[in-house]
C-alpha cells in the first residue's frame, strides 16, 4: 500500500506532497500519447491508498484510462481480471470497471463499493458512481485451445476442457497440467484426470457458497436438464433461493424458464465427486420419482442403485433405444453403457451384447470416451473374438485424426478377425483408413481398401465394399491413376437408396470433392446444400463436421465468403464439441479467413493447424495446412517464410507419392515463390513439370493457375507484353470457369504487369475489374489488395501507381533487396532477412546497380524515392 508503511522521518509524510507527486507520475505516463493503468489487488487498498489515488485521478490529464481490478478470495480460482474491479474517471476521460463469473459489488451513491470481506458493508472499492462496468466473458472453446497449444499441451483436448473450466483460462490451463503431468499420457478417448490442483480450485470455487446451497446444487448437477422447479419438487424448497445465491457466487447461471447451467463443468463433477454414495444415490432416487420424462426417470433409478438387476438393465437398454430414435445419440451412448453396466455378472452373454452395443453407439455419438469405457470393459472378459473386433472398431472410429498410439487396437483386430471375412473386410477398411491419413503412404492404402472391398463383396456386404471403393478412388485420384472415376462410380453403384453409414467414407461426398477439385464449384456447392439438412437431422456429429468444412471449403473459392467463414466456424464448434482434433477444422477456417476475413487470423489458424496435425500425425492435413499457411504468407509478402513452407508441403507430397496436382493446388504458389526469390528457372521448371500431369488428366483448372503463375516468370525475364496477353486471357477463363477469387488474383497480377510495362490506364483497368469482383463474392481482404500497399510480394507500391523510372526492369526480388538496402540493411543484414546467402545478395546488388546505374548504396537510396 502507498501510505501503511512508516515514514522515513518522524514528521511523517507531507500528504500534498505526495498527492502533487503522484499527479505528476500520471501526467508524466501521458507524456508520449494516451496511457492505461492498471491497478490490481484493489480489495487489499487502505483508506489513506485510496483516498490519495482518487485526488491524484481527478487531476490526470484525459488521456489516461485506468482500470482497477478486485480479486476477492471466493474468486480467487478465477484469477486476476475475473473478480471485481472498477474504473475511474480522470476528468474528459472515461472510466472502466471490469466484473467477472460473480455479480459485482454494488456501488452506491457515494461511489464506493461493498466489498466481500466479513462485513458485508465495509468499503473496499474507491469506484466513483460513473464508473462503466464491464463484464469479462469466459474463453471460447477455440481461444481454450489456442492457450493449450501456447502452453504445449494437447489441443485435441480442448473441448472438453472448455466443459469443465467453463472457458476460465486458469481452471482450463490447471486441467491441461494436471493431464500432461499423469504417469501415463490420457488419450483422447479415456476420463479426464480432474485431481490436484483442478479439482482443488473447484472445491475452493465452491465454498463460496453455505453447505445448505451445496446440497441443493448437487442434485442440479446429478440431473440430465436441471431446472429450480425440479431441484425443489425433488426435496429443496428452498430451491430457487439457493440457486439465486449460487448464481451471485458466479456457480451457476439461471435462465428466465429457471434452467439451470454450471459456470463450469468442473463444479458439478466435483460435487458428485466428493459426495458419498448415499449422498449421491438418495439424489438420483429424489430425482427419478419427479421427472416427467421416462427415459430420465429409468437413467435416474439405474443411478440410483449398485446392485446389478437384469429388469433394470433391459429397461435401461429399451430408454436407449428410445433416445436413438428421439435423435439424441449421445443420451442413447450413455444409456446403453448403463445397461451393460447394469446387467448381473451371471448373465456374462447379455452383459457383453450390451457392451458392444453401447461402443458402437458411442462410435455413431462421436463419444470417444464412452466408447473407450465400453471396450476396455469388454476386453476384461472372455469374449468372443467377434465381439472384440466390434469393440476395437468403435474406438478406432472415434478417433478421428489421432490414429497414431492405437497400433495394438489394429494389430488385434486383425488377429481376431482370422476366419470371419466379413469382419477381416471391416478391418481392412479401418487400416487404409490409418496408412494414408498416419502413415502417408496411399501405395499401402489402395492395397488395403482394394483387399477390404473384394472380402466385402464376397459375403455380400454391399455397405462395406462401397466404403473400401471409396477409399481406393480416393486413393487413385492421388496417385494420378485414370482408374480413378471408374472405382468411384462402382461405389456409388452399390450405394443403397438408404443413408449410408457415414457421410465421410460415402461415395456421394467423395463425388462432391472430386467436383470440387475439377473447379465444379458451383455443382458441388448445390449437392451439398442439399444433402446438408438431411445429414443435420439424421447424420452423425462427424458427417456433419465433414460436410461443414467441405462446404467453407467451396464458398472460399467462389463465394459468398462470409458463408464460408459461417461454416468453418460451425465445423470447428461441433468439432471441439465433439473432442477430435480441431486441426481439419481449423484448416477450414484459414481458407475461410484468408477469403473473406483476414490475412492475419488466417495465418494464425494456419498455424495452429499445423500444430494439431503434427500433435496427431495425420500427414493428410499437415500438408494441407502448410499449403494453408504458405499461400498467406505468400500473399503478405513474406516471401522468404513462405518459400520454406511451402517447399515443406513439395516435400511432404513427393513422400506420399501423390501425383494429381487439383487435390493440394501448392505447385503454383511454390512457383510464384520461387519467383519472388529470383529463383526463375526453377519455377518454371516447376510448372513445367505440372502441365504434362495436369493435360494427360484434365485438370484445366489447375493449368490455368500455372498459367497465372508462368506469366509472372514471363514478366521476370522482361517479356512484359507476353505475360499480359496470357494473364488475361487467364483472368477471362477463370471468370468463365466460375472461380472469382482465382480471376481477381489473375487481374491483380495483371495490373502489376501493366504497371511494368507503363501503361497507367490498363492497370487501373485490371484493378478495377479485380476490386468489382472481390467486392461481389465478399472477398474483403482481397478487395484490399487492390488499393493498399504494398501489391504484391516485392512490396513495391499500389499496383496501379506508375514505376518510377529504371525500377520497372527489376524483379520482384531485386525491388525486394534494392528497398532493404536503400533502407540502410548492410548485406549481411539483407541476406538473413532474405534468407540468402552474402554472395547472391552481392551478386543481385552487382545487377542493380546496372539496371539503375547506380554507383554506391546512397545513390540507390535516391533511385529509390518518389
């Protein structure tokens, strides 16, 4: 505190003195612009501290903002900024107070709040009555899982961890410690580790409240749908009471209809896991005698109890069946395990029917977790190989991306299935599924998909041979086999009239992405609007995941780009919902952003991509990721960090031998790269190296961006006039083709080569044409590109503006070296800036200087200026 300490001198310290002080420290911050000040701790200020702030406030200058934070104990889980705190307002400034999971102190006419101290009216806030008030939301599931990621723990986990920290950063970063120091590392599919520190600050959340108030929210948390009329008609009269004063605590919130939701799902698992079992059964007992609905009252009577019944566990099986057909998958998941749970140890045959039934419902919920209960008890008994391989199967189709560490659950899968063909089918199924998407070797996938569809068709599966199909097809298209569309169409042959299993190995999807990377954009857009309700309604969380992303991934080619971002952003919720790995869906949500957001956040969940890719081992999407990733920083002009991902992309696709250049159209971004770091003979030789492929299969398309992209090679090597012709000849197929953003890139490079070549009104004509066609799509950091600087990698000025004379003959390189060096960079400084070497860096200054004849570095510097 300022004033509690002793003063150095007897005569104590001069009070004006210090008022006069202070205000001039504060004047002092806003010496050099506007200033925030942040006070924290203010539940522990003393009444001269105070008093001596609020003179020195009123007398800052406006261009002060100061924030003051209170963190009282009862809140203290939440850390700094989620308890109390309030503002102050310097005269012409504005005042600022913050309040966080709990409802503020009260402040009243005086300006002071009531603080939280024993004494419910002791002062302890100094916040003057015009104070704003500001509430500090929790953290979104996809902000939770960037703070893991930052702190390297598994972003794969970021969903659940959402739930049970309630998107408090430090409840959530105390979960994600808690299971990256267990013994042994927690997949994605096993319980939560919510001990130590976790659970400790839930407990201490949770003294907030009276043990009155906690026996009510315990039977809130043992509910499916908690309300206050159901908590008081199941013994708390006091209900309504009780909650309110939980919902002051900041434990709960209460909705108009007096629903009742936990701040955190921390808080009600604690409960439950501290209360005894008596506690806990004559809760579930209360419940079930005053639900209205059936299949709650038989979950709650199984609850109830931990005496195995047989009765019992077929009602339980039959309320899952019901839920099912109710559409609610994840009850239905929960349920079914229940039964088996329930059922006698006497009858072992009907306990390990419903084991297995209840993993495959927990595969059809996406409930990893459940699923991995569910086998790991089947697997404990003595059952039937069959039945293993069921069980193994549910758990291998819950995990999404995250296929590496479950090698054993394929190697026993397959030793199971010996002798059962339709079994060894399925199985095979599930390993072309892990050798493209783990391994990164589609050779080993087709092999496996080609094996699986054969079994299948022997015994007359049809469903299981469409899926093995699909694969191969998919596994043709990379490998650039002309075999591909044929295998594809014999898996849409045999798909029944009836939905088929998943939407993710169906031939109807993998039909819409074909199109999609023929740049039938508008065909596979309209086929997926309308199997997309559909699969909403009835389909599983994964399919709609599937979908979702599929279509953010059309609408970021051809519009309407806010849709796109729509999409992707419903595709990451349901997907961190859900528990996988949120690296598909953050890939979605970069192309998204780079269409129709920002470059910036686009990157960033490139990024982020990359890490969960890389956490998982699915090769499939770190390459796309990185190409994500490279063509944004390609666009920013980051040229030398953009060469190297984007090379990381070439070489992690010459490693999986793909071969069809429209399924990751990286090579022209690679070449443009190349380009821009002077490297012309090696881009061309790229491209050269594409059109062969893309002529011998038809992939227009993707010519045409090589097209875009050789252009550019032509205007380095100075034929200017040719690489204008080809641009727009380019911009008008690509406009044909129905791909906007692709024709407004072309017109973009368009202007820069008119610009080259001097011709003023031809480049603001290109511009133009680009900028209207941005605009119609919603293509909003496009459509900035054609007005700001810098236009282009080189980092040269607004496409439009005249060349000043001499720079037009160099490159976008040599511009890119010429600025850093007439900035002053010595040639070392340059090299690493550039990522090259000191001697091409003296080797393209040497050519420079005769392009502009120049003599030394200052006279470049002149050159350079407008």
């Amino acid at each position: 505190m300022l004033c509690r300490e002793a003063p150095p001198e007897e005569g104590g310290w001069d009070p004006i003195a210090l008022r006069l002080a202070l205000a001039g420290i504060l004047r002092a911050l806003t010496a050099r612009g506007p200033a925030l000040l942040v006070v924290d701790g203010m539940q522990h200020i003393d009444p001269e501290s105070a008093d001596l702030l609020r003179f020195a406030l009123h007398l800052a200058p406006p261009a002060l903002r100061v924030i003051a934070v209170e963190t009282p104990e009862a809140y203290a889980a939440y850390g700094t900024g989620y308890g109390t705190a309030g503002g102050t307002r310097a005269p012409g400034g504005s005042a600022e107070a913050v309040s966080g999971p709990a409802a503020g102190p009260a402040t009243d006419s005086s300006g002071a709040g009531a603080g939280y101290g024993k004494d419910p009216h002791e002062t302890r806030l100094w916040v003057p009555s015009e104070a704003d008030v500001l509430l500090v939301p929790p953290l979104h599931a996809d902000e939770i899982a960037e703070l893991l990621i930052h702190h390297r723990l598994p972003s794969r986990m970021a969903g659940r961890i959402h739930k049970a920290s309630g998107g408090n950063p430090r409840l959530a970063l105390a979960v994600g410690r808690s299971l990256a120091d267990a013994r042994t590392p927690v997949h994605h599919a096993e319980a939560l580790t919510l001990s130590g520190r976790a659970r400790d600050l839930a407990r201490q959340l949770l003294g907030a409240a009276p043990p009155e108030v906690r026996s009510t929210l315990l039977l809130a948390a043992l509910a499916l749908r908690p309300t206050a009329a159901l908590v008081r008609r199941a013994g708390r009269p006091q209900a309504e009471a009780d909650l309110a004063a939980a919902e002051r605590a900041g434990l709960v919130s209460m909705s108009e209809d007096g629903t009742v939701a936990f701040t955190a799902g921390l808080l009600p698992s604690t409960l439950v896991h501290d209360a005894c079992w008596a506690e806990r059964s004559a809760g579930h007992a209360a419940l079930a005698r005053v639900v209205d609905d059936p299949v709650e009252s038989v979950r709650h009577r199984a609850l109830a109890t931990d005496a195995p019944d047989e009765e019992l566990a077929a009602e339980v099986a039959e309320a899952a069946d019901l839920a099912r057909r109710r559409g609610n998958s994840a009850l239905a998941a929960e349920l079914a395990l229940l039964a088996a749970e329930s059922t006698p140890g006497r009858n072992a045959r009907q306990r390990i029917a419903r084991l297995v039934d209840a993993a495959e419902e927990a595969a059809r919920a996406a409930r990893a977790d459940l699923a991995m209960r569910a086998a790991t008890d089947l697997l404990a008994r003595d059952a039937a190989p069959s039945d293993r391989v069921r069980a193994r199967l549910a758990v291998l189709d819950t995990a999404g991306q995250g296929l590496t560490g479950l090698d054993e659950m394929y190697v026993h899968a397959m030793e199971d299935s010996e002798g059962d063909t339709a079994l060894r089918a399925a199985v095979q199924l599930r390993l072309a599924v892990k050798y493209v998407l783990a391994d990164g070797d589609p050779l080993r996938s087709r092999a496996a998909a080609m094996e699986s569809a054969q079994l299948a068709a022997s015994m007359g599966d049809p469903r299981t041979a469409a899926q093995a199909l699909t694969v191969q097809a998919r596994m043709e298209r990379a490998l650039g086999s002309s075999d591909a569309e044929a295998v594809l169409a014999q898996a849409r042959a045999l798909e029944t009239a009836e939905r088929p299993a998943g939407v993710r190995n169906a031939a109807q999807i993998l039909t819409i992405r074909h199109a999609l990377f023929d740049g039938r954009l508008v065909d596979a857009r309209n086929q997926l609007n309308a199997l997309l309700p559909l699969v909403q309604r009835r389909g599983s969380v994964e399919d709609a995941i599937e979908l979702l992303s599929t279509l953010a991934e059309i609408e970021s080619r051809i519009g309407p780009c806010a849709s796109a971002l729509g999409h992707a952003g419903q595709s990451l919720a349901l997907t961190l919902e859900a528990g996988l790995s949120p690296g598909p869906a953050w890939y979605a949500l970069a192309l998204a952003e780079t269409a129709g957001g920002s470059f910036a956040r686009a990157a960033s969940y490139a990024r982020r991509s990359v890490q969960a890719s890389e956490e998982e081992g699915d090769r499939v999407f770190l390459s796309r990721s990185l190409y994500a990733l490279g063509r944004v920083q390609l666009v920013n002009g980051d040229v030398a960090a953009a060469l190297e991902t984007l090379r990381r992309v070439e070489a992690n696709e010459r490693a999986q031998s793909t071969v069809d250049p429209s399924m990751l159209r990286w090579h022209e971004e690679l070449a443009e790269a190349l380009l821009a770091h002077d490297a012309v003979d090696e881009a061309v030789a790229l491209l050269s190296e594409v059109r062969p492929v893309g002529e011998r299969l038809g992939r227009t398309t993707v010519l045409l961006g090589c097209d875009r992209a050789y252009a550019l090679c032509l205007a380095a090597e100075g034929r200017t006039d040719s690489a204008a012709e080809l641009l727009a000849g380019t911009a008008a197929r690509f406009g044909e083709a129905e791909l906007p953003l692709e024709q407004g890139r072309a017109l973009i490079a368009l202007a820069r080569v008119e610009r080259r070549r001097r011709r003023r009104s031809a480049a603001q004509a290109a511009l133009h044409a680009a900028a209207s066609t941005f605009e119609r799509v919603g293509a909003v950091p496009w459509l900035a590109l054609t007005s700001e600087t810098p236009a282009g990698p080189a980092g040269e000025g607004p496409a439009g503006e005249d060349t000043l004379p001499g720079l037009a003959s160099l490159t976008d390189a040599e511009l890119r070296l010429a600025r850093l060096v007439g900035q002053g960079a010595s040639n070392q400084e340059a090299a690493a800036k550039l990522y090259l070497s000191v001697k091409t860096v003296e080797a393209r200054l040497t050519r420079i200087y005769q392009k502009l004849d120049v003599r030394s570095r200052a006279q470049l510097a002149t050159a350079l200026r407008p």
